[in-house]
C-alpha cells in the first residue's frame, strides 16, 4: 500500500518545512497541502534542509474532500477527543489495523490539522480512523512538524515493507461506497450517530472480514435487482 501525508491549511512555514524533512528521514516521498502556499516560503524551504523536493512536488487541493478523492483509506490525527468520532486509536494500533487489511486497501491517507485548531468535524468525518498521540501533559502540545514526524516514524516499516507489493484494486473502498448506499436506502442519515458509528466499525473490518461483507452486499444487491 501506498502512504500520503497530508497537511491542511498549515500557517507557519518552518513547520511544513520540517515536516518535509521528517517525511524523507523516515522514507516517505509524498506531501499534499490543503488551500495553502507556505511551503513556498524561504522558511519553509530552509527547515527542509535536503527535503525540498518533497515540498516542490507537493500537491496542493482546496479542501481536504478533493485531496482524497483517491485515497482507499484516511486515518486523521487530532490532539483531543471530539463527539463526532467514538473511536480513538494510537499510532501504532492503528498501524496494525491498516496491516490488517492487507491487500484490500491500496492508498493510505495520513491527515494532519492546523497548528492551531486541528482539523475540523466535518474533516474528521471524512477519515476512516482517528489517531492521536498519548502525551505526558497537556501543555505544551506537540506541534505540528513534531507529530508528523512521530507518526511517520511508526509507520515507516509498513511504507519499507510495502515498496514490493502491486497495487490492487481497492476493496475497501467498493465496500464504503455500496455501505453508504445501503444506509442512505435504511434512511440512516449521514449526520446520525448510528451512520458514523457504522462506519467506523467498518474501518476496523481486515482483509478477510472486508472481502465477506463485500461478498454478502454483492449478493444482496442482486436480489434487490
């Protein structure tokens, strides 16, 4: 599988800066900037130190919704707990998670916030995981190039380990897509617990799990038919 790193509308240059360096320390390649233009900056580009190619071949969206268009699996950081997710996971158990999934996911989506507010509801609802980071104390936070370089950190085996493999066609994300479907057909809104809930739960799903219930939607779609 392939791992992106994401950063949405950060604001201080020297922390894209560095985050593209934790990137290329750790073996990653792949940067995508929401509705910025800081990495453009001499700061920015200075804190790269040897890692401004990532930073140049950097995409860059509007909104973090078209950022992840291609995207089979997005796992969003955040410093505290929100109501909008139930489920909150560390690095590495999310980690384990996406190894579960094995071939059944292909790109991998890893988000992080603003420096000063994270990322918003609506952007966590777009992920399929939730991670943060177990610190000591609340204050001082980790910033911003510090937690993408922690993360990157945990899953840099999995981007060395996956180098090799093809890429296959998406499994997981079939699966989300008729699931929405077949909840919007219940009448579960997309703003109800149960919705989130349910999909959540879904995320969890590994190879094997994901391919039956893709297996058994197939087949109740038929009937339906």
């Amino acid at each position: 599988m392939e791992l992106i790193f994401f950063l949405v509308e950060p604001a201080v240059p020297e922390n894209i800066g560095a985050a593209a360096r934790a990137l290329k320390t750790m073996g990653f390649n792949k940067l995508r900037l929401v509705n910025t233009n800081r990495h453009e900056a001499d700061e920015a580009q200075w804190l790269a130190h040897g890692s401004t190619d990532i930073l140049d071949k950097a995409l860059i969206f509007d909104s973090l919704e078209q950022a992840l268009d291609d995207i089979d699996f997005t796992i969003g950081t955040t410093a505290k707990k929100r109501s909008v997710k139930f489920d909150y996971y560390t690095p590495e158990e999310a980690l384990l998670l996406m190894q579960q999934k094995g071939d059944s996911i292909k790109k991998v989506g890893l988000v992080f916030g603003r420096e000063e507010s994270g990322l918003t509801n609506a952007e966590l609802q777009l992920c399929d995981l939730t991670v943060t980071i177990p610190i000591k104390t609340t204050y001082p936070s980790l910033n911003l190039a510090q937690a993408v370089m922690l993360i990157a950190y945990v899953f840099s085996d999995a981007q060395q380990k996956s180098d090799s493999i093809s890429m296959p066609h998406s499994d997981f994300k079939i699966l989300k897509t008729k699931a929405v479907r077949f909840l919007t057909l219940a009448g579960i809104n997309k703003d109800e617990n149960l919705f989130g809930r349910i999909m959540e739960r879904l995320a969890r799903a590994n190879q094997t799990d994901t391919r039956l219930l893709l297996s058994f939607i197939n087949k109740l779609e038929k009937k339906l038919e």
